[in-house]
C-alpha cells in the first residue's frame, strides 16, 4: 500500500538517490585524501633521507655515524613509530633513538637505487624508503621509515571526521527533500480536502485556484460535478413529470369509479377504485425510489438530523393532537447525516406518523450517534406494539397490518427503501414506552 503513494514513493527515491551520492561521494573523498597523504608521507621521507645522507660520515672503525641529529625529533623517542637506519655493507649499523637498538631487516638493494617497501618493525609493518649511496668510497644503505599505523591513524580520523560530515549532510539533503516533496504534493492535498468538503456537502465545486499542472484535473473534476448535478435535476424533473403525468389519469379514472358508486354500480366501483389504489401507491413508492436513487448518487448530500425532524414533528403535533398525543424530542444538534434533507424528512415523517397513529398518549424520538460510523434515529410509541413475527411483513409493500386505520401500507417500505439506498437499515423493535419502536440507522455524514 505504501508504494500506491505519491509521497512514499518520492521521498523513497530521494533517500536512494541521496545515500548512494553521498556513498560514492565518501569513497571518493577517502581515497583521495588517502593517496594526498600517502604522497605527503612519502616526501616527508624522501626529505628526512636526504637530510639523513648529508649529516653521515664514518669513524676510524668504518661505522657510520651522525654530525648532529635529524631535525626532527620523533626519530628520537622509543617506539614513536619514526625509524632511520644506516647500513655498512660490511657489516656496522647505527640505528636511530626509536628503534631502542631493534635493526630493521633488509633486502639487498643495487648501487644508486632508491625503492619504498614494506619491512616488519617493532610495532607492525613500517613503510620504508631505502637507498644506497657511497660515502668515502664506502658503500652504505640508507633506510628511513614510518609505521603504517601512523598513516592508518591520519586516515582513519579523517575518514570518521567524513562520515560524519555527510552523515549531517545526507540527513539535511533527505529532510528538504521530504520538506519538498511535502511542499510539491499540497496542492494534491488541497484538492484532496476539497473532494472531502464536496463529499460532506460545504461547497458545490472545487477551487480553481490550484498550480497549472493540477488544473486540468481540477477543471476535468468540476466538470464531471457539474454533469452529474445536472444528470440529477433532470432525473428528478423527469420523476415528477412522470409522477403528475400517470397522477392525472389516475385521479379521472377514480373519479369515474366514485360516479358508477353513485350510479349504484358498486361492483364495478369498487373493482376499479381499488386498482386505482393500488397504482397510486406503486406510483408513489416508485417515485419516492426513484427520487433518494438520483439524490444518493451526487455528493454532498448531507442533512442536519434535528433540523430536518423539528419541522415533521411540529406537523405531526397539529395532524395527531385532536388525540391528544405528546411528541417528545430529544436530539443533538450536531448530528449530520449523509442523506438528502428532503428524503430526510420523508423518512421521520413516516416514521412518526405511524407512531402518532398507534401512540396512546406519547412518541418519543431520538438520535444519537454510534461507534459504527452511523447515525441512530429510535421513533417510538406508548400505543399496543406489534408481535415480533409481524415486524418484517410490516415493510412489505402495501401491507397493512390493521384496516381500521387509515394508510396506504408504503410508509415503512419507503422508508426501508430510501434507508437502504442511503447504505442505512431500519428496522422494528419493542419500545421502552412500552409500544412499538422504529430503529433508523443513516450513515453519519463526513466531518
């Protein structure tokens, strides 16, 4: 899932490409810096070992000897890992201080010549510089040298005083690199909010204010917007349309059936009033469908959930408060659903006008939400309930339970309908007042 990430898979890259420069670039540095200081021991020795030729001379015994000491003084303390020594061919050496009399072991070497070379010393090899050169007609060889340690001490503070150097520069070049990417990508991001804020229903449109590489989707998105709003409102239009269309004929056709009633032809009357019935209630389910399918499928639908019942439950109050029945209402204010506001309230007001039907005194209704992501609407009533087996054959279209009271038996397939093309449920229970209650859950709307 990482990889299916803009950012990740940038920042990744950017880290890839940064720590294998830097790699590269710390070899580099390290081996450079290793053959400047090799050639800077070197010629170090090469000047020690001229120095070394011009203050020797040899005693009556043919040994060799110093007029004064090498200028330098690290040839003089045991062990300082600086060594010279002053062969005789026949046989005298004198050694420098630092050998603490330890003679280093050499390999012949011809008149005139000059070689660098590897000896064992008293501490680990010591890298050698050998001459031979004739002084008073006697054939010496000159040896001067320095332990590789010395050298591999120089290189390797230097190599940890690197690592760390581009240890900070690579953890720098990796957070702007990060700060960047974060930087580039917020356009994305603003776009992305901006989908939510649509989606939750605060703005119709996108902002067209995004970077001109953006702006095409942005454009293609708005458009895409606009066509389906529109797709909607044609939809609708077209429903009521419809709706009036088939209610016209229908409404002529029961006007016929009242006046063969009245003609005395009840038979007749009755046959075709009921179909006429029938029709409208297959009308009015159809389009209650067709009307929640062309809103659920626009975004942004969202509805205030107290702001949206207050109203149907005013309505209910006037309908049923010839029977005296009380309303109560106890709902947040800040519950939003992502539902139509006018699908809304024709779900509540089914809903509380079957409640307001079978409440004896009281319908109570209330709203919360839950840790599911929904939103609960509980409509219940203090009337005579309904046994648990007639709970599901109560949504069954145009079912009515009981005749004596008036309905068209759509109420709670509508709303289970409309619950369910909203990805929500409904469905009955026993009511804590002791009747029937009605349990709606809406998808909560996005924050």
């Amino acid at each position: 899932m990482a990889w299916r990430s803009f950012r990740t898979r940038l920042i990744l890259g950017s880290i890839v490409w940064i720590l294998a420069a830097i790699g590269v670039s710390g070899l580099a540095l390290s081996q450079l810096f290793r053959e400047h200081v090799t050639k800077q021991f070197d010629a170090e020795l090469v000047g020690h070992a001229d120095e070394l030729v011009a203050l020797v001379d040899l005693d009556a015994e043919g040994r060799p000897y110093l007029h004064r000491r090498l200028s330098d003084p690290r040839f003089l303390p045991p062990g300082s890992g600086f060594y010279w020594q002053i062969e005789h061919l026949h046989g005298a050496t004198t050694v420098s201080g630092s050998l603490s009399g330890h003679a280093l072991v050499l390999t012949p070497i011809a008149q005139g010549q000059e070689r660098r070379t590897f000896v064992p010393g008293p501490h680990g090899p010591v890298r050698l510089l050998e001459r031979r050169v004739d002084v008073s007609g006697e054939p010496l060889r000159f040896a001067i040298g320095v332990d590789e340690h010395k050298l591999d001490e120089v290189l390797g503070a230097f190599d940890r005083t690197l690592a760390l150097s581009l240890g900070v520069i690579a953890t720098g070049l990796i957070l702007a690199a990060a700060l960047q990417v974060g930087f580039g990508l917020q356009p994305m991001s603003r776009v992305r909010a901006a989908l939510a804020d649509v989606r939750a229903g605060r703005v119709p449109r996108l902002p067209e204010d995004s970077p001109s590489e953006v702006l095409p989707l942005v454009h293609d998105l708005n458009a895409l917007l606009d066509a389906n709003a529109e797709m909607v409102r044609r939809a609708r239009t077209q429903a009521g349309n419809l709706a009036h269309a088939l209610k016209s004929p229908l409404a002529i056709m029961m006007d016929e059936g009242e006046q063969l009633r009245r003609a005395g032809q009840t038979d007749a009357a009755d046959a075709i009033l009921t179909q006429c019935e029938r029709m409208r209630r297959q009308i009015d389910f159809q389009m209650a469908r067709a009307r929640a399918a062309a809103s659920r499928s626009a975004p942004g639908s969202v509805a205030n959930v107290r702001g949206a019942v207050e109203p149907v439950v005013e309505a209910m109050r006037r309908l049923h408060g010839r029977r005296q029945v009380a309303f109560a209402l106890d709902i947040p204010p800040e519950l939003n659903v992502a539902v139509e506001a006018q699908d809304l309230s024709e779900m509540c007001a089914n809903l509380l006008d079957n409640a307001g039907k079978w409440a004896s005194s009281r319908v109570q209704v209330r709203a919360e939400a839950t840790s599911t992501g929904m939103v609960r609407i509980v409509v219940e009533d203090d009337g005579p309930g309904l046994p648990a087996e007639s709970w599901e054959v109560a949504f069954d279209v145009g079912e009515r339970l009981d005749e004596r009271v008036h309905g068209s038996g759509l109420g709670l397939p509508i709303v289970r309908d409309l619950a369910t093309l909203y990805g929500g449920r409904v469905w009955l229970e026993d009511a804590s007042l002791g009747g029937l209650a009605a349990v709606l859950d809406l998808p909560a709307a996005p924050v």
